[in-house]
C-alpha cells in the first residue's frame, strides 16, 4: 500500500508520514462484512482506499435504512472522531475491498500539520453539504421534486439503492415512490434493467425542478 498515493498524505514529510504508518493497520474487507457498528467509540480514523461502503441504520423491523454509500478514496465518518462521540450508523462493506484503520489518539497528535486539517475539514464540509441537502430537500420540495432532485444530484446512489432505501432517505411512503417512478419511467427518464433502476435521460428531468 502507497500511503504517499492517497490524498491525506500527499504533502506530509517522510518521517512523519512513517510515524503515521506506524499506528495505521491496514484491512482487507469483504463484502458485507462490518467496518464499525452504530455507537461504538471512534478510536480509530478510517479511510476506505479500494471499493465501497454502505453507511446505514436498521429500523425496528431488522431493514437497513441505507443514508449514504461512498467510494475510495473517502474517509468514513470523521466527524465521530473529530467530536469524540459514538459512531452515529452501521457501516459495512459494499464491496470487496481495502480499508486504513488509523489510531485516532496517536494521529490527533500530529494534525498540527496544517495540509492534513484541510483535507479532513474539506471531507466533512462535503458531508455537511450533502446532509444539509437532504433536510432542504425533505422539508420544502413536493414529492415529484424531492424525487426528480435526487435522481438530478445523486445518480450513482439513485442507481444503486433500493426502492425502500430511497424511500427512507427521501422520508416519503414506498407506494408514493412506487407511483412517481413510474410517471418518471414513462416519460422516459428512467428504466429497468433486470431488477435495477437505470437512468435513461439525465438532462429531461431538470424540467421537474426549478430552484
């Protein structure tokens, strides 16, 4: 693993950069397979650098309600350890794939250095951003706009989730998606492909928003 490759530590000198790998442990993850649990103390920085993962929590009916899916190369929930609290969802591996498990308390000590702060406060802004939308979206737009938005902004997730994942992340009814789909599907935005949901017509479904 070139620890020299990945964005965090790009501009870092050697010797600190062999200090960091001295506390780092790489993991080898299949998929499925838990990176951290909902609640379980941050005590170590994870930073996915091959495949992907799904952040996600079970609802009272053992169903995962998926909030977020992320590709190498992201840190995973950083704000749990930048704010010393629990893990606020389930993380699991999406993919097969490889993650760094940083010693938290060692790495506090050596983020004076001002290149790595940025990159990990820019990491957080961009998750701000996407919660941020997330609440615009559910408490202002109409159903038809909530979805047409979504699918705009977020196709890879729009893709890749189920239809009771998009659901629970856009916080309306599966039936109700269930029927908006459909009008999408027969105005040619989207379509089925075997049992996932493909986007046919990106640029067709901004005449569905307008903000």
């Amino acid at each position: 693993m070139d620890f020299r490759e990945i964005f965090l530590f790009k501009e870092i000198n050697d010797e600190l950069l062999e200090k960091i790998k001295s506390f780092s442990i790489i993991k080898n993850l299949k998929k499925d397979e838990i990176v951290f649990y909902e609640k379980e103390s941050p005590n170590y920085l994870h930073l996915l650098v091959k495949g992907n993962v799904r952040v996600y929590k079970v609802d009272k009916n053992g169903n995962e309600l998926i909030i977020h899916k992320f590709k190498a190369v992201s840190l995973i929930a950083e704000r749990a350890n930048l704010e010393n609290i629990p893990y606020p969802a389930n993380c699991a591996m999406d993919s097969d794939g490889v993650i760094i498990k940083i010693e938290w308390n060692k790495f506090k000590e050596v983020l004076h250095n001002s290149n790595m702060c940025f990159e990990i406060m820019n990491s957080l802004l961009k998750k701000m951003r996407y919660l941020d939308d997330l609440i615009h979206t559910n408490l202002i737009l109409d159903t038809k706009t909530k979805i047409a938005k979504f699918i705009y902004e977020y196709p890879e997730l729009f893709e890749s989730l189920k239809q009771h994942n998009i659901a629970g992340l856009l916080n309306i009814k599966p039936e109700t998606l269930s029927r908006k789909l459909k009008f999408f599907k027969e105005e040619g935005i989207i379509e089925n492909q075997g049992s996932k949901l493909k986007i046919k017509d990106k640029e067709k479904i901004k005449e569905y928003f307008n903000f």
